[in-house]
C-alpha cells in the first residue's frame, strides 16, 4: 500500500498517562502513540478521549519503524533513540542492563538510573550470584555470564547458589529456567559450546582405556550425518553430527566377508575400500584376467581381476580356495594351513 494512503501517522512521542492510558489531545489525536519505555503502543482517537491500547511489546523487544515490535538491539529500534535524545539529549542510551538515562544539571551531561541490583557509572556492574539471588524469587535459576550451558540455582538448601550444568547438548533457558535442546536456547553473548568434552562433567573424564576426545570425538565444522570417527581414522569406529554436535558413536560391525570399517559413505566391508583410505582391497592394475588369493581374507575368500577391476568372491559353503589351481576345492585336496592335505 502506498505510504501516502495511510490515514494514521507514526506518533513517536511520549506522553503522560492518566488511568494507564495516554492524555489525549489535539497534538496527538487520531495518531498512533508510543509509551515513554517504548513497549506500549496506543491509538489515540479525538482529543479527551481515552486511547485504545493496540499491542504491548514481549520482552526484550520496543516499539520500532512502523510501530512493530523489534528487539532492542535492532537498528529498527528508533523509539528508544528518540527517548535518550529527548531526555539526555545523545544518540544513543549509554545505560546498561535496562538503565534509565537522566539528564544532568549541564548540557550533555546525565546520570543513570540503574535497574536493582547493577550498579555502577553506567550500569555495567554485574553483582555476584549471591547478591542476584538475594533480590530473586526462592528457586530461580540465574544463567552463568560466561557459558550457556551453566547456571545458578538459588533454591540450594544451603541457601547459597550453586553452579550446575545441563546434560549435553542441553543448554540453559533463561526463560523457561531449564535446561533445553540447544536448537531452541538463545546463548546471548553466553558461549555455546558444541563439543561434549568441553562440558565441566566430561572435560576432566579420566580412564585407563581412553581419553574423553576418544570416547566423544568433536563435531565443530563437521557436516551432519555419519562420519569416521575423528580420533579412530581408517577403524570400525563412527560417529554421527547434527549441526555440530554429537549424537552418537558407534562401531561397525563386520559381514560373511570380514570386518567392516567407517567411511564418509557408511559402513564398508574392509576388501571394498582401497588400501589409500586405509581399506584393504587389492588392486588388479596391469594383472591378467584370473582368480587370486585374498591376502588378509579368509581361506574361503579370493578376488577376481578382469579389465583392471577388482571383484571380492567366496568360495560355497564347505570349499576352501586352493591358491595352487586358483580353485574352490574341497579341504582334503588343499594344502595346509586353509585345506587338510599335507604338502
């Protein structure tokens, strides 16, 4: 719609309120108008009547360009400049953690009116958990500054807040006060740490057979899905990502040709990989069209080269291969160690 059809122009002007609701009057009438905190916003219709409320801003989000909610870091967050300006005359609030900018006694000067319990020239400092927790409700939960998958409990019996973290990958909820799935937590400024052993609980894990990074190998930049695990290259051993994070680790198992090993592909009998990505099947570049025993193989396994490609076969059930007459032959007509007959 063109701008020029709309009937109603953007107020941005703050106001007195009388019963909770804006003074409206000839300057502000049939106009949009937004509350001096920039959350509120009202439609004032003819002068002396009360305004009609239209929407208050969620949390962490102010009245920005054409009068939707934005957060209050966007550079759609024109109500909040607006407001600084009229009362402290600077482009920008230079309050922290939700403080009030106060105009000084001299031009360019200002105070600011901090929010319990930050304290400081501009509200930049942080009290401890303790202090928090003394002006919280009981059993709040205060996320730790640094890492978002720590908090502090308040609720403790011992009536001091003790850190804890969430299980991985859970991270912490600021305001759901739980530990949730990662994909859904905003960290903030908070670190979000995607590898398991970087969790408190994990990071120090001790054992004799591994280290932490051997049983819960890293996923960071690693695309999702399966993948060879990365501190067991060219084993059995997988794990499996999902945007960074582990999911699971596991092992191949093995099939009637021998063992399996991981691969970008999945799990591969052993002979189907070349030996270059750690696999062990033979190549028939420059051999002649003919049967071969399978070195590492069983005495029942041998390869077939035709035309510079490799084919992995078995021998049927009660035959061994005879590397003598590149045949399948019954046991006593093979030499040992794979057949019976002494040579």
């Amino acid at each position: 719609m063109d701008s020029l059809k709309i009937i109603f122009v953007i107020f941005l002007s703050f106001f007195s309120l009388i019963n909770g609701s804006p003074n409206c009057n000839r300057k502000n009438a049939y106009r949009i108008v937004i509350s001096d905190d920039c959350r509120t916003i009202w439609m004032c219709r003819r002068p002396g009547m009360p305004a009609m409320k239209l929407n208050d801003c969620p949390k962490e989000t102010v009245v920005g360009r054409g009068a939707r909610c934005v957060p209050e870091g966007s550079s759609l967050n024109i109500c909040t400049v607006k407001h600084v300006k009229k009362t402290c005359g600077l482009s920008r609030n230079p309050c922290r953690h939700g403080g009030t900018c106060l105009p000084g006694t001299n031009p360019k000067q200002f105070d600011c009116q901090c929010q319990v319990p930050y304290t400081g020239r501009y509200c930049e400092i942080v009290p401890s958990p303790a202090e928090l927790c003394a002006v919280s409700p009981k059993f709040t939960r205060l996320p730790d500054k640094e890492y978002c998958q720590t908090y502090f409990d308040c609720g403790d019996k011992t009536g001091e807040p003790v850190k804890k973290e969430c299980s991985y990958p859970l991270q912490f909820d600021v305001e759901k006060q739980s530990c949730e799935d990662f994909h859904t937590v905003k960290c903030g400024n908070r670190k979000n740490l995607k590898s398991k052993c970087q969790y408190n609980r994990y990071k120090t894990m001790k054992s004799p057979f591994t280290s932490c990074e051997m049983a819960y190998p890293s996923c960071e930049k690693k695309s999702n899905g399966f993948q060879p695990h990365l501190k067991r290259p060219r084993s059995p051993w997988y794990m499996v990502c999902k945007d960074e994070h582990l999911v699971k680790t596991g092992f191949c198992g093995s099939d009637k040709n021998g063992k399996k090993i991981a691969t970008k592909e999945g799990c591969k009998n052993v002979f189907d990989v070349p030996q270059k990505d750690g696999g062990m099947k033979p190549g028939c570049e420059g051999k002649p069209e003919g049967f071969y025993p399978l070195q590492g193989g069983s005495c029942q396994q041998f390869f077939y080269c035709k035309k510079d490609k490799t084919y992995i076969k078995r021998c049927p059930k009660f035959l061994t291969f005879d590397t003598e007459t590149a045949r399948c032959r019954l046991k006593i007509q093979v030499c040992r160690p794979c057949g019976t007959k002494k040579c």
